[in-house]
C-alpha cells in the first residue's frame, strides 16, 4: 500500500487548493489521497487525475524497488515528476503543459531528457509511446534553441544597441526583440505542421525579420539595413515612430513587393532567395492575414500576439518558448548541449583576422549544405539533356515520353504528400524540393548510362530505361538527397540529417516504393555522381542499412519471393547464399542495371558482369541465380557480424570463445529461418542468439544487461527490444519474443552449442574497405607533421574568381588557403617551425617504436612523387617553401584532374 499523507499535511494540501490566490475551490468527488504529501501537492499544481496519480506512484515505487530506495531519494522531486510524466502521456490524459511540469520539479529540459534516461531501469519503464513524445520534444527544442541564438545574433547586426533620442523608448531594443520572437512563434506554429523543420523555420524567421525592419525607422538600424529601408521610405510613403497601425501608412501591396530587405537578409545568412520568397508569398502572407494585419496596416498590439500564442502553447502542451526572451533556466542548455552547438571560435591570436572565419552554428551549416547542393544543381535542367535525348533515341523502344509523364505524375503526389506532412501552405515548397531532386536525377542517369556503355560498349539500354521500378527508385533516392541537405539535424554538428516526419523512408511511401527494390539503386547513385558530400554518402549509407535491417524484411516485401524462387532452383539447397562465400572479399563491381534486370539478364550485359553467374545452355534452362539477391545477403551478413561485434566487445570481450558460437547461431537463423525476420529487425535476432549461446555455455548475461549496452549503440531505436512482433498484430518485449518465438523455433539447433559435437561454425565474412571515395577528406602531407591538404568545396566565392576553402570553426589549427590572403606572419612562422620540426620528429619516432601508429587520415603515395609532379625543389628553398610548393602542386593536380574530367564529359555530349 502506498503511504498516507498525515491529516495535517493533507489538510494543509486542500487549504493550498482552495486559498484565494488560487480562486476558490470548486466542488469535487472525495479524492483518494496517494503517495506523500509533497507528491499530492506536485498532483495537485499538475492537476494530474486520479488514475495518473495512482499509476504515478505505483511507477515511483518499482522505481525505488528495483534501484534502491536510496538511490532517488536525493532526486525524489525530479522522480516524481518523470513519473508523472510518463503516466499522463501512456494514459494520454496530459493536463499540463511540458514546461509547466519542469517549473514544478525546478529543472531543465535537458535535465529532464537526461534524468528520464536514467530512469528507464527496465526495459517496460518507459513506452515506446513515451519515447516518441520525447523524441519530439527534443526536436523542437534543439530547433528552437538554434534558431533563438541566431535570432539574437541577427538582431544584434540589424539593431543600434542605443539608438538616438528621437526614438521612442516604446521602441526599445527589448521591445523589438520580443515582437519579433512572438510573431515568429505564432506564425512557425500556425504555418507549419512539422515544427522540428529547421530550414523552413529559419526561412520564415528571415521573413518575419524581414518585415519588421520595414517597418522600424531608419534612426534605430545598422547598415546596410538603415540604407535599405531608408531607400524604400523614400519610393514609398512617410512613416511615424508609433505602434500599431500608426506605425506605418504604406499599403500591404507595397511592403510585399519591397525586397530589398530581404535580399539583404539571404545574402548575409547565405539563404536562397526564392526560396525564402516562395515561404514568404506562401505562407507569411496568409499568416499575416489571419491575424488581421491586411486591414490594420501593421502589426497587432503585442498583447494580442501573445494571447494567441497562449492558446497554441495550452493546446500543444508542450515548450512555452517565450521563456527564451527571459533566458529562464528551464531552456538552458546543459555544458553537453552548449559543446554540441560551435560558438564563434577564439582566435588563435589577438591581431588575427577572422574575417574569412564563420561559426558553423546548426542553422549555417544548414545554409551552407543548401547552397552547395544549389550551386552543383544549377547547371542541371529539370529535362532531360541532349546526351540523355540521345540514349533515349537509341533505344528499342523510346522510354522518353513514359520518363516524362513519371515524373509529372510523381510531382503531384509529392506537392500533395509533403503539404499534408508540414503545411497547407508548403506546396510550392515542396515542388521547389521536387525540381531539385529531378535536376539530380537527371544528372545521375546520364552518368549511370555512360558508365554503362563504357563498361559494355553498348548504346541501346531499352530494357532498363524502361523499367518503372529503375526510374521510381533513382527518382526517389534523388530527391532523398535533397530532403536529407533540407532536414539538418540542429542538435548535432556532424552534418547528420534530422529524424522527421519527412525523412527516410517517407520518400518510399510517397512513391508507393518497395524498400528492397530503392536498396538496389544506392550504391550505383553514389558512384554515379562524385559531387556528393561525406555527409550525404554516409546518410545514404545509413538508409542502406535500414533496409537491411527491417525495411526489406516488411510482409510484402520482394525479397522474400527471391528467396522462394532460389529455393526453387534446381540443385540449390535451402541457402539463399551459401556460407562458403563469407569470407570472400565482396565486390562492388556491379551496377544498377545489373541489379534491377537479375535474373533475367541479357547475355552480353551478363557475361560482362563478373558477379554474374554463366550463361546456361538451351539444354538445361536453368534459373539464373538473382544478383540482387545474392549481393543483398552478402551485405546483411557484414552489416549483422559487425554490429555483432561491437555489441559482444562490449558485454563479453572476457569470453572470446562465444563470438564464433555467437556468430554461426546468427547467421544460421539469417539463411534458413529468415521467416523469423519477417516484420521484425536484425538486432532481435542478434540479440536473441547472443543470450540464447549464453544460457547454453553457462555464462551469465541477462538481457536487462544485454538492452542497456544496445542502447548505447549508434544508431539504434528503443523500440527494436520494447515492442517485437510476436504473432499476428501481437506485440510485446524482446524477452516475450525470445521465450515465445526464438527458442521454440532453434531450441534443437541452440541445445547443439551444449553437446560434444556443436555444429560447423560459420566462416567470418571479410571486412572490405568503403566502396566509396570520400573526395572531401583532408590528405596528409607525406612527411609532413600534421599538416593536411583538402579539396575545395565550398560554394563561395571571392570577387577574383578564387573559391575559399569550406567555412569552418578551427580550435587550434591553422588554416592556410591557396590563392587568398592569409593573414599576419605569424602564421607563416608557426607552419615554418612545424615543417622545420617535422624531420626530427620522424627520426626520433623511428627510434623509439619501431611499430608506426596508423594514420588517422589518407596520405598520398610518397613513391615518385616528384617526378610525378615536377616538384623539384631548389638547394636553397626553406622547408616551408618546399612543402608550400609541395601543396599548390598537389593542388593544381587535383584542379587540372577535375578540368579534364569535365572537359571529356563536355566532349561526349558533343558527339
């Protein structure tokens, strides 16, 4: 029984509820008070029910049972609240908001975040339903952190900190700021479904920014903003210094077609401008009238901003982020948070230059990501070109117009989907996005079929330009690109992409997609187009494996018909891929054509593919074995040894003996119980043959033990142990599945593992390098000390036509460009030093170990380099001159390898 309340206290509990301040009390039926008094207080400021009281407390209690009642006795408060939490989310009777509840237990919300995980002891503490809110609340907070600071830092170039005195003090900077940060939260909630969209929100920011300069007077502005706006006070109408409608007597026609302001804006924060006017037109416009600023000229008294703002903050029940104004302690990032978003980084030296320096916040990585894409696309047409009209002509049959008509029909879907998904408003939005993706992916087959027929020299491939499939999942990979670029993640500093409601898998739904089919196109379109960045290569990577793990094994899914079929060949034992071929290096020689057309190849294109198997005679009509599918279980078999590995090193790295054993239970089930991963994930399975291998040898590993190192894993989900399917539209937790399921169907084949003749253990794959050539990765300096070259990619320019080098936030290095201003010589100085150093340090590191330590980065081949190059180096020259000779010709290399590369394919499109 949960403990009482003393009457004293539960008295003083009903007066607190009833005192005046709170208003008088309204009649209730009797209440069952639970738990202890300061925990009904906590209830009762929550207004929390009697049902999420009573599970609240039940939940405190299994925690303090299971943890020690001691351990959150320090943290009780906190407990109580998390606790509530949870209940009132899983029994959906929230009746506060989320920043009420951390007022109430005086904590902050990464705090909290971090807290809950804490308290997530046991596997069923916390829901999957829970961890979904969570995962929102953390979205939206990290987008609005990031967009406050930016929010600050803008203003704090628009605005004089102390403007003249002909200003009026109702106009303070203060002011100003809360306005701002008002509108634009009413208007983000209003315009947008998917408020985690760092890239619109930021947009939309720029167009509330936008029109409130305009309507600021030219005595409170910096430049260029107080040139802007004074330019268009001068074409327009006089304005006045007033609030409200006073404020301004130009007609809202005007004020919309006033950019000016705007192209500023884009300029500095290195926005697209039509895109940035397509949010504006869009959905600013029609945010603006639905608060009525049409027909007053101006903006509503502040007062009715912040009520409407009341109502959606009451009705999301979630952040009140007006409290970033007053820089409440409930918003503050925690010390890990703040390491998470780069500040404006120190100077090396105090006369240095920053200048060509900027802060790599979320929101200009963001930027910089979008006018990179930008930039690669703008010599791509949203049609096919001359070279691509051409491969059409020569085919059998012509696949231009059923092209055409795909993408048209694709484009509709798309608008439609992706408004539904973040705004009524966003249509254009999203054609905007689509137009991209189709540039793309025009581009990328034009590539793909050169690359073809230099590898089979032939021109006509009919059969694959027209295949639906081919051209839907090429499509939909090119677009995934650019709605990767567009969903930055802004808690995160590694370029990753955010987890939304529009991010992968959306794009398969959309286009009514099979995952393994879209699976099959990936590793040619990263090839196919060099211009990717790291960061997209890896995300497109990512969603690779997430096919593998779960997406492709979906009811429905073609792969399990590839199984069947190879199943049915003759002489072919129940092995979609045999385990001889394991520890064969796997080749990344194929291409999409080789995929989307096995098994049914034709013969040229088959003999020419080394995966290939031979062609049969007309005598015997074999089935040719699948390609696909062959390459696909050769990926899932690395793809699920090497997550197995890194879970075992973690839990059983004094039990080298089980990895084996460990191993050929995992992949045994894989290749001849593949039914058991039907609608589940790979990591259930992994799971399951790790604690199954234990219990047989006798080895204590539990899986709570098991689930809390998962979890520590990248890029896994709390739901793949919470929530496994069980049978038909039964779920439950791994534990279940394991017990009910796993042991039931490899009770023989485990109990083997325990007998003196165990089953032939399965070979280790072998671990290939990366296909793919990470052309952005700095290169060492051969017998340099630390010092690295890297390729320019960045979209930038000086006015001399030289690209800078990608704007980042250096901590202690020094960045040297060539074909800019450098700086003051002191950096010369520092790099002179390290060179000059550079050759006692190899000599006195040779001595010491005679065993290297691998290099972190790529060097380059030190063998012939300077006959290679010409690089001759004078008697004289310093050894800083040497190296900097050494890196401009590097450099030209690199530049004159790209000419030449373009120069081959201008000449092809010529012919």
């Amino acid at each position: 029984m949960p403990p009482k309340p003393s009457r004293r206290a539960g008295a003083a509990a009903r007066n607190q509820r009833s005192s005046p301040e709170r208003g008088p009390a309204t009649p209730a039926a009797p209440r069952l008070e639970i738990g202890e008094a300061e925990f009904v207080v906590l209830c009762d400021a929550l207004k929390a029910s009697e049902s999420v009281r009573e599970r609240a407390w039940r939940t405190y209690e299994s925690l303090a049972a299971a943890g020690g009642a001691l351990a959150y006795n320090k943290k009780k408060k906190e407990t109580w609240g998390v606790c509530i939490f949870i209940v009132a989310i899983d029994l959906d009777e929230m009746t506060f908001t989320f920043t009420e509840l951390l007022k109430s237990i005086s904590i902050s919300v990464c705090t909290f975040f971090q807290f809950l995980k804490e308290v997530d002891v046991n596997m069923d503490t916390v829901s999957t339903k829970v961890d979904s809110t969570v995962s929102r609340l953390k979205k939206k907070y990290d987008v609005l952190l990031a967009l406050y600071h930016k929010f600050e830092r803008t203003c704090g170039l628009i605005y004089l900190e102390q403007p003249s005195s002909e200003i009026s003090a109702e106009l303070s900077s203060v002011l100003v700021l809360k306005n701002y940060w008002i509108t634009f939260l009413l208007a983000k909630g209003k315009v947008l479904q998917m408020e985690d969209d760092l890239v619109i929100s930021f947009q939309l920011l720029l167009c509330v920014l936008d029109y409130f300069i305009k309507l600021s007077p030219p005595a409170m502005l910096k430049e260029p903003y107080k040139s802007a706006v004074t330019a268009v006070t001068v074409n327009g109408s006089a304005r006045t210094p007033r609030r409200g409608q006073n404020r301004n007597t130009r007609t809202s026609k005007q004020i919309d077609t006033d950019t000016k302001v705007i192209e500023i804006l884009c300029k500095e924060h290195d926005c697209n401008l039509d895109e940035v006017k397509n949010v504006y037109f869009s959905s600013f416009v029609p945010f603006l009238s639905s608060i009525g600023v049409v027909a007053s000229k101006g903006l509503p008294e502040v007062e009715v901003l912040l009520k409407q703002y009341e109502e959606l903050y009451l009705k999301n029940k979630d952040i009140d982020a007006r409290l970033f104004l007053d820089h409440d302690e409930t918003l503050q990032p925690d010390v890990i948070a703040c390491s998470q978003l780069e500040r404006t980084p120190l100077k090396n030296n105090p006369d240095e230059e920053l200048n060509h320096i900027l802060p790599q916040t979320p929101v200009r990585a963001a930027m910089n990501n979008i006018q990179q894409l930008i930039m690669i696309l703008n010599s791509a047409t949203d049609k096919p070109s001359d070279t691509l009209i051409r491969y059409f002509n020569n085919c059998t049959v012509n696949p231009k117009e059923s092209i055409l008509k795909r993408v048209e029909s694709l484009d509709h879907i798309f608008k439609k989907k992706f408004a539904e998904a973040v705004g009524p408003g966003c249509a254009e939005i999203g054609s905007q996005r689509y137009k991209l993706g189709v540039r793309l992916y025009y581009r990328v087959m034009e590539s793909m079929l050169k690359s073809e027929e230099e590898r089979l020299s032939v021109q006509n491939f009919s059969k694959l330009l027209n295949d639906n499939i081919f051209h839907t999942s090429l499509l939909a990979c090119a677009v995934e690109v650019i709605m990767a670029t567009y969903s930055r993640n802004a808690s995160q500093n590694d370029g990753t992409s955010a987890e939304t409601d529009l991010s992968f898998p959306w794009i398969l739904n959309v286009f009514d997609l099979k995952a393994f089919d879209f699976y099959k196109v990936i590793e040619s379109f990263i090839k196919a187009e060099p211009s990717l960045t790291r960061e997209m290569i890896k995300h497109l990577e990512r969603c690779e494996h997430r096919i593998m793990e779960c997406l492709a094994w979906q009811s429905g899914s073609p792969l399990f018909d590839l199984i069947k079929q190879s199943k049915e060949r003759e002489g072919q034992t129940d092995q979609p891929e045999p385990t001889s071929s394991l520890n064969v290096p796997l080749q990344h020689n194929h291409t999409a054509a080789d995929l989307y057309l096995s098994p049914v190849r034709p013969p040229l294109s088959a003999t020419s593919t080394p995966d290939a198997q031979p062609t049969a005679t007309p005598q015997t009509q074999k089935p040719q074995k699948s390609t696909s599918l062959s390459l696909f279980y050769k990926k899932v078999y690395l793809l699920a040894y090497l997550r197995l590995r890194t879970l075992f090193f973690r839990l059983l790295s004094d039990h080298p003996d089980l990895e084996p054993l460990i191993w050929t239970l995992f992949q045994h089930t894989l290749q001849n119980e593949y039914e058991l991963m039907r609608d589940r994930h790979l990591d259930q399975i992994m799971m399951c043959s790790m604690y199954g291998i234990c219990k047989v040898k006798n080895v204590d590993l539990r899986f709570k033990i098991i689930v809390s190192a998962y979890k520590e894993l990248p890029n896994t989900n709390q739901e793949t142990f919470k929530r496994v399917l069980i049978r038909e539209e039964q779920y439950d937790s791994i534990i279940v599945f394991y017990n009910l399921v796993f042991m039931q169907k490899l009770k023989t084949n485990i109990l083997q593992y325990a007998s003196s003749r165990p089953p032939t253990l399965s070979p280790i794959p072998h671990i290939p390098r990366s296909p793919y050539q990470f052309s952005n990765s700095p290169r060492r300096v051969p017998a340099g000390n630390n010092i690295y070259i890297s390729p320019l990619k960045s979209p930038y320019k000086f006015p001399d036509g030289f690209q800078s080098p990608t704007k980042m936030t250096p901590r202690s290095r020094i960045l040297v460009s060539i074909g800019e201003p450098f700086g003051t010589s002191e950096k010369f100085q520092k790099i002179n030093q390290m060179v000059c150093n550079s050759d006692g340090q190899l000599k006195r590191s040779a001595e010491v170990s005679a065993a290297p330590k691998p290099l972190k980065r790529l060097r380059f081949d030190i063998e012939g380099q300077d006959e290679a190059d010409g690089s001759k180096h004078l008697p004289q020259e310093s050894k800083f001159q040497q190296k900097l000779a050494e890196m401009t010709s590097t450099r030209t290399r690199m530049q004159k390898q790209k000419l030449n590369d373009g120069n081959d394919t201008s000449a092809s499109e010529e012919k």
